[in-house]
C-alpha cells in the first residue's frame, strides 16, 4: 500500500532550526510536496521536490532522496508565526497526491 | 485576486438532511478538486475534475457527488448525511500549465452531522 510517514508533532525555540522528515512508499513518484497549514486555515504550498538534492527558499529547505523514499522540510531562523502544521505529499505514478497526516511544529519563545 | 471561495464556511446538518457546498475560483485553473480532513489522518481526495463537464472518483467518494457545470465552479453534494461525514472540507484547484501540480486550496468549510 501507499504510506507516508512524519512525526505527529514537534517543539522548536524561536531562532533555532527545525528539520521534519518526512518518509515515503507509493506506487511510483511523479514528485514530493511540503505544504504548510495554520489551524484553522487552508494548506498553502511551500516546496516541490522531484530531484534528489536540496532546494533552498529562504528560511526553508527542502531536500529529497528519492532512492531512501525520504525527504525533510528545514526551518532556519524559527519566528512564532512558523508554529503551524505542516504537511508531506507524494505523488504517485497515477499523479495522485498521497497525503502525510501533517507535523505540528510548537514553537516556544 | 480571490483564489478559491468555498460557501458555507459552518454548517449543521441532522443525519439524513441533504446539501451542497460550493466552490469557486478565479484563476482559470482546469483542475479542482475535494477534498476531507479529519484529525490525525492526512488529506484524503473525494472526488476531482479535469475540466468543466468531467468529474472523477478519488479515493472517498461513497455519500458524496459532484458536478461541474461551469469551468470557475465545483459543488460537493450530500444527499443523505451521517455522522461519518462529520468532517473540514478543502476545495483546491490547480493549472494544467503548472508542472508541478501546485495546488491552491479554499478556506475550508466545516461540517458537523448530528
């Protein structure tokens, strides 16, 4: 069957770094995804990963190695507005998303 | 730009009663899709369409249709609802010119079945 797996939740210090991963099974891979979603509000795009490597946008990075089936989401530079869930996405060779339940990242002063 | 609206944002069903949630966007996007979230499980996709006219089954789709009339808009219907449809609901679109399937998401709509 198709999995991904991330940890349930995890704390932070403001200014610190933070690296959630994120692990894969799925039939085939057209592509992995990092979203971020507030409570309460709508998911928001963050990076897309389709190479192995590290893409690098900003404060956040995003690397994949797609022959380990893993990836992680890197948070730099931790501000109280990062405290958000964030959610991993595969998609498979169908091009069908296959959804992580999402990390809770808890960021203490 | 308003991306994608999705109507209602609240609402109280009693089991067996019926209706419709709304979604629309302004991006021109082929793509849309619905989807559920409920606590400690990821996204789970119930239905989606390639273009206006087409609608596909996604991975939950008993107790739901859909329709998509007009390109801009896409309606999830309940036409009995159970307490198992207790759930937040996201609309999302996505561009047919955006390689990597980005996908935009409404405000959600939160649905609770007595």
């Amino acid at each position: 069957g198709q999995n991904i797996d991330q940890p349930t939740e995890m704390t932070a210090t403001e200014g610190a770094i933070v690296q959630i991963n994120c692990t894969y099974q799925t039939s085939g891979f057209n592509g992995l995804f990092w979203y971020q979603q507030h409570a309460g509000e709508a998911p928001t795009f963050l990076s897309y990963n389709v190479l192995d490597g590290l893409e690098e946008k900003g404060r956040f990075s995003s690397f994949l190695s797609r022959s380990k089936g893993y990836s992680y989401l890197l948070l730099k530079e931790l501000q109280m507005k990062d405290s958000a869930s964030y959610l991993c996405a595969c998609m498979d060779s169908n091009y069908q998303l296959i959804w992580g339940a999402g990390t809770k990242l808890i960021i203490k002063p | 730009n308003a991306g994608v609206t999705q109507t209602p944002k609240f609402r109280v069903l009693k089991t067996g009663q019926s209706m419709t949630l709304l979604c629309a966007q302004d991006m021109n996007h082929e793509y849309m899709y619905w989807y559920r979230q409920d606590p400690g499980m990821g996204l789970r996709l119930i239905h989606y369409s390639v273009g206006e006219g087409t609608t596909a089954k996604g991975e939950v789709p008993d107790g739901y249709n859909v329709s998509r009339l007009k390109k801009q808009n896409f309606l999830l219907g309940l036409e009995s609802a159970a307490p198992s449809q207790t759930s937040v609901y996201f609309c999302a679109s996505s561009s047919i010119l955006s390689g990597a399937n980005v996908l935009t998401f409404g405000a959600g709509s939160r649905l609770t079945v007595l």
